[in-house]
C-alpha cells in the first residue's frame, strides 16, 4: 500500500483530484521522489511518498513545492507522460504523472497519457475557477 505524507487541509480548502506522480531526475527517465499531486480549491501540493510509513528526508523539501492556484501561470504537458506547473513568478515544477492504478514504471508511457491530460484539465480548471484567468 502506498502511503503519502500529505499537509493537513485549511478548514475552507476542498479535495479537487489527486493523482500518482514522481518528480524526475533531470536529464534522465529516473524519478528522484515518489508524490502524490493533491489539488484542492486553493493549491496544488506535492505530497512525498513514505516507505512503510516511515517520514522521509526529503519530505519537507517536497512540501515546500506547494503551489497556490492563483500563483499557477500554465500547466503544459512536457514529453509524452509529465507536466510542467509554471508560476506567475517564472517558476517551474516537472513531475512525471504515473499510471492510476499497477506499478508506476515511468516508461509506461502509453498508459499515462490520459491520466496525464486529465491532470492537466483539472488544474485548468481549479485555477480558473479560484480566480479569473484565462486559458
């Protein structure tokens, strides 16, 4: 079973989606971080995976990655099965989206399109209805 590590919610925040992702060592297929997206009204939070339950290192890293809807600039795909957050700011996060269901290999690539184009509509659409912008 597959475990996160994922911040309590505000008392006016809402669950949106949720989908299986990992954060990608940079040049290679290789993920450095198991996580969880959870996207709710206000934010869209990166919950780092725990082995066995157990907190990890990086967990503070990683939930540091949260991003306010209203902070988010475009969620584009990237490759064939990742997504890049861009920021108002000029940030950019890339995680690569993982199969909903089965063993979250990152070349199944086939199998993650959908879950990956669905990730990125709901974003979309959290982001325009917390505030008033444009796709």
């Amino acid at each position: 079973m597959e475990r996160y590590a994922v911040s309590r919610l505000g008392a006016d925040e809402k669950l949106l989606h949720t989908q299986r992702a990992c954060l990608p060592v940079p040049g290679t297929r290789l993920s450095a971080a198991g996580v969880l997206l959870v996207l709710t009204d206000v934010r869209l939070l990166f919950a780092p995976r725990r082995l066995l339950g157990i907190p990890g290192f990086g967990e503070s890293a990683v939930h540091r990655r949260a991003v306010a809807l209203r902070d988010i600039g475009d969620v584009e795909p990237v490759g064939e099965g990742a997504i890049e957050v861009r920021t108002t700011s000029g940030g950019r996060v890339t995680v690569r989206i993982l199969p909903p269901d089965g063993p979250g290999f990152v070349w199944s690539v086939r199998r993650v399109a959908p879950a990956r184009d669905e990730a990125i509509r709901w974003i979309r659409e959290a982001r325009v209805r917390a505030g008033d912008v444009s796709n």
